[in-house]
C-alpha cells in the first residue's frame, strides 16, 4: 500500500482537489497580479532581485517570464512540521527563520484587513516561495501535494488563508543553498526598511548558528582559524556586516554570539546584562543594590565599572561619595565591551581606570585634602576575568 497522502486517496477513491478557477472577487486575481507586473516594467528598483543578491534567483511563471506569480495555497507547506525524505532532517517548524516567535498576530491582522478591504499593494507586500526539492516532501490535510516552501510570506500567507483567499501573489525563487535561507532572510528580506516585522538580533543570533551545524564557508573558516581567537573575532565580525549592522549592533552580537558559544574570540566582552549574569552564577550571595552595585558577603559595597571611554570620570564621583563616607569600597572593572583588541599590557590598561579617577579626583577640594593626608580609604580593585585563561575575579594591587 502507498505511505504518501496523494497515494492513499488515490487507493481510497477520495478525490484529490485541484487548483481551483482564479476568482476576480477575491483580492488575489489576474487584474492585481497585472497591476504588480505593470508597475515593475515602471519601477524595476521594486524587483526582488534587488534583495536576492547571489543567494538566489527567480523562477520565471508558466510564460517564461520573470514577474510574481498566482500561487494555490494549497500548494505552500508553511509552519508545519517537514522531514526530508533522503537526509532523514526534521524541521519542526518549517523553514521559519524568527526565534521563538512563528506569528506576530498585530502584524497579520493588519495584512487581514488589507486583504477583506481590497486594499494590498503587492508593491510593498510581496513575498516569495521557495520550490520544494532535495527530498523535502509535504502534502496537505486535502492531500494535494505541496510544491512549495515558506521563504519570506508566513504572515501575509496566514492573513490569506484566515481571509479565505484561495491564491496569493508571490514570487518564486531558487535558492543557490537552501541552508542559508535563514541568512538571507535576515540579511535583506527582513530588514526594516523591507518589513513591518523586521529581524531581530537572536533571529540573526539563530542564523550564524545554523551555520555551524554543515560544513559551511563559516564553520570552516572559524574550525581552521588560529586558537588565539582575534582571528575568530575578525571572521564573526565580517560575518555580521553581511546583515547590514551598524559598529554597536555588530558588538553587541559578538558578544551576544560569545556567550551562546558560537566561538571563543581573543577575549570576552561583556554587556551589562552579561556582567549580571556573571555575578549571579559566580557570586551568587552578593547581593544586588542597584545599578551595577553589590554588597559582598563581607557588607562591603563593591561598585562595577566597564573601563572603557570617559567612564573613569563616574568612577570619580562614586569614589568621592565613599571617600567622604569614610566608607570601605571596592571596585570591580570590566574590560571594554567594544571589538578592539585590549593592549599588550592588560595590567597597565586595568589599573589606568581608577588611576585615571584618582587624578580627577585630585582635582576635588576636600576629597584631595583627604588623599593627600593618607587620611582617605582607598578602593581596593578587582577585575572581571576577562581573557580566555581567566575564571575568576583578578585582583589589581
């Protein structure tokens, strides 16, 4: 007996629904698709090539011609669970790219209305499919034998279904690579100036990490990259421009892309949420006072800093509170959240952030009377480990 869906209703005597005729009452039909192939010939900057680069071409439709097409619904395996038959790969949520999130419903519903209103400017709202091939095979609860996958459409093809639509209006391409749909997805389809539900950094996070798990351009580069990791920093980062970031997104990434594992670069930079995370897993009986503040099991406030910019200056005025305070402190720095590389001497760096608040601190009235009386309490230092041989707090005499 046939396995497949199509092969069972065949034997069953079930018939199989075809495509049905395109109807001009629905908002998906030949006079929008015309209106779309019409502003194309005027407007070519609206093509999708435009964001395919060399990741993939379009498919021509039944005239050979290279335009958006009418594509069945029934035709298109969106979120659902796919197994490929040759490689034996699950993917539980089709070719769904976000992380954590399948749907944004505000977003659907605003499509929804676009669609029951006649109202869709495929101009602006075209997405595309993907020919399912290399074993991918799905049929659907009908049994009609999908042909297609989700590229970039999951909202506006569930606004079209919820609509009652029986085609939409999308283009078809070929992707070069099927596994780097997701960095496509997210370095162009999904960028806001191309979306109202644009990429976010653990889609991207998600992306580079599906990267990791075949032999692709990155993992070799990063598997045959020198142990050091400034090489592997180097490499992340070339990646990341590739996604069309701006210099704090990409290093927010690096470091977001540290932390989850995705390599080990020349050193760990930490955000505040990192610097968080830290204490709770290594101190976890320091207590929380406010913004990067602790008190230590000894009752001592301890004051975390990033060394890094004119962040000595705040340093000096925390300081000039405790000194006048008479109270006992210590500070805690934390290496630059920023991609460059820390200098040859990382002792001299570490120790020059409060030897940089101490000179401003000089510049006080009764603070430096009290200095330079040696009647002032002086902070004692630590460091977050920051280099790759480093576990615990280092302290800087």
């Amino acid at each position: 007996m046939n396995t497949d869906m199509t092969g069972l209703n065949e034997e069953l005597g079930v018939t199989i629904p075809t495509a049905p005729e395109i109807d001009p009452n629905k908002c998906f039909n030949e006079n929008l698709l015309k209106s779309f192939k019409d502003t194309i010939d005027q407007q070519p900057h609206l093509h999708i090539n435009t964001i395919l680069g060399s990741y993939a071409t379009v498919l021509p439709d039944t005239n050979n011609q290279i335009y958006p097409q009418l594509i069945w619904i029934d035709e298109i395996h969106d979120l659902e669970s796919i197994r490929n038959t040759i490689t034996g790969e699950v993917r539980p949520r089709g070719w769904q790219i976000r992380d954590g999130e399948d749907v944004n419903e505000e977003c659907v519903n605003d499509y929804h209305q676009d669609i029951v209103n006649k109202e869709w400017v495929p101009t602006h709202m075209c997405g595309c499919v993907f020919e399912l091939e290399d074993g991918w095979y799905s049929v659907s609860s009908r049994g009609v034998k999908r042909k297609y996958g989700v590229a970039n459409l999951h909202h506006r093809l569930k606004a079209a279904i919820e609509a009652g639509e029986d085609y939409i209006i999308t283009w078809v391409i070929k992707f070069k690579d099927l596994r780097l749909l997701a960095e496509w997805a997210c370095a162009e389809a999904n960028r806001n100036k191309y979306t109202s539900n644009p990429r976010k950094d653990n889609d991207i996070v998600r992306a580079i990490q599906e990267q990791l798990t075949w032999e692709s351009e990155l993992k070799i580069a990063l598997d045959n990259a020198e142990e050091d990791g400034e090489e592997k920093t180097k490499i992340i980062i070339n990646k990341l421009k590739v996604f069309h970031l701006h210099g704090n997104t990409i290093n927010g990434l690096v470091r977001k892309l540290e932390s989850v594992g995705v390599f080990t670069g020349d050193r760990r930079r930490r955000s505040a949420e990192d610097i968080d995370k830290w204490f709770e897993d290594n101190l976890p009986s320091w207590k929380k006072t406010g913004q990067n503040e602790y008190v230590n099991d000894q009752g001592v406030t301890v004051k975390v800093v990033q060394n890094m910019g004119n962040n000595h200056f705040a340093t000096a005025g925390y300081l000039a509170d405790q000194i006048l305070a008479d109270n006992p402190h210590i500070i805690i720095t934390s290496d630059s959240s920023g991609k460059e590389k820390l200098p040859t001497d990382v002792l001299a760096y570490r120790k020059g952030h409060l030897s940089d608040a101490y000179k401003h601190i000089d510049k006080m009235g009764e603070v430096r009377d009290l200095l330079r009386s040696g009647k002032a309490r002086l902070a004692t230092q630590y460091n977050l480990p920051g280099l790759n041989n480093e576990d615990t707090l280092i302290y800087i005499p």
